[in-house]
C-alpha cells in the first residue's frame, strides 16, 4: 500500500465505520489502533480505535507514522486533521434510522441513555446539517480524496464495493479477505434490536 498518503475510515457513529475498519484490516491493510476500547455485543469483532485521535488538536505528531496504514476517526474529528498530510477518505453512509436506533440501544445497555435528551427528530437535524457541513469541507480541501460507501448496499453488494475501496486505495488490497469480513449475520442483529428500540 501506497505510504504517500493516510487512509481514514469516517463517518458519524453506528454508521459501519467498525466494519470497514474491519475489511480493509482483513486486505491487508495496517491498522492503527491501542485495544484500549475491547470488543463487546455492540461490535463483536472490535472497533479498531485509537485514543489519541480524539486529541488531535494537543498532538498529531503520531501521524506521520500512519502514512500507508488506516485510521479510524468519526466525522466531527476530520475538521482536526493536520493539513500537511494527504489523506484518502473512506467515509461510511448509513440510514439515518438505524444509526439513531443503533446509538440508541448501545446506550441503553451501557446505562448511559439519558431522560430528556435531544428527540429523534432533533438528532437527525442535527446529523444532516453535520453531513452538509462535512461533505462541503472535504470537498474543498486539496489533500484530501473521499470515496462515500454506504453502508447497506456494502452488505448487499460486497464485490461492487470492495472493487472501488481497492481502486480508491491503490488497488493492492486482498479483495477476497475484505468480502470475507463482511457477516451479514451482525446486520440482522442489528436490524432486530433497532425493531425493539
């Protein structure tokens, strides 16, 4: 894999960003992550993280060593990308719906869903304006090259997809292990507790 540039897997949370993390991991491409968030029911084959991506904007001088690795960093986090790096955005789309029944179940059984908080509603609000604004600022900064992957059709159309994220990356990733990653299995799981939120 190219090491002229960093591959960010993005997106807002419960958006698929774990899965493809997960693909692009099984291709052959090194992830860079710490183990400090362990795999749970919530995503039972990890979630390929980092903490100091969260503290960007204190240090990004571990970044350089993630040139021709993978990193995950959820979309609020982007804005805070140092600017003399070239990045390669793989940037997860997923059903608004289910991102929001999907958080919503995570925080209940974490114990953490809090009484009077923001509406559905609300939240999609604001979500859609913070995917306007994202979109339009990656759009605009010469570093940067995003490929949009939504998460659905990744489940449904594997192939299709695992073709374009191997052309988008440069085209040396194991597409066979990257189809292999994906477990339709966890999607309906899915699917039934966002029925039951």
């Amino acid at each position: 894999m190219s090491s002229d540039f960093i591959t960010v897997v993005s997106g807002l949370p419960r958006s698929g960003t774990s899965l493809m993390m997960q693909m692009l991991h099984a291709g052959g491409l090194s992830a860079v992550a710490d183990g400090q968030r362990a795999a749970d029911v919530d995503n039972p084959r990890g979630y390929f993280e980092v903490e100091a991506i969260k503290k960007l904007k204190e240090d990004s001088s571990w970044l350089a060593d993630a040139k021709g690795k993978v990193v995950k960093a959820i979309s609020m986090l982007l804005f805070d990308l140092p600017p003399q790096h070239s990045y390669r955005v793989v940037f997860m789309l997923r059903h608004m719906d289910e991102i929001l029944a999907s958080q919503k179940e995570m925080l209940k059984r974490r114990g953490t869903l809090k009484e009077g908080g923001p509406t559905d509603e609300q939240m999609k609000q604001y979500f859609d304006t913070h995917l306007t604004k994202v979109k339009a600022w990656l759009a605009a900064q010469p570093n940067f090259k995003v490929l949009y992957c939504p998460y659905n059709e990744v489940l449904q159309k594997p192939a299709e997809y695992v073709r374009q994220i191997a052309d988008f990356l440069g085209g040396e990733l194991n597409q066979t292990a990257m189809m292999e990653a994906v477990d339709l299995s966890l999607y309906r799981n899915r699917n039934k507790a966002a029925q039951t939120a």
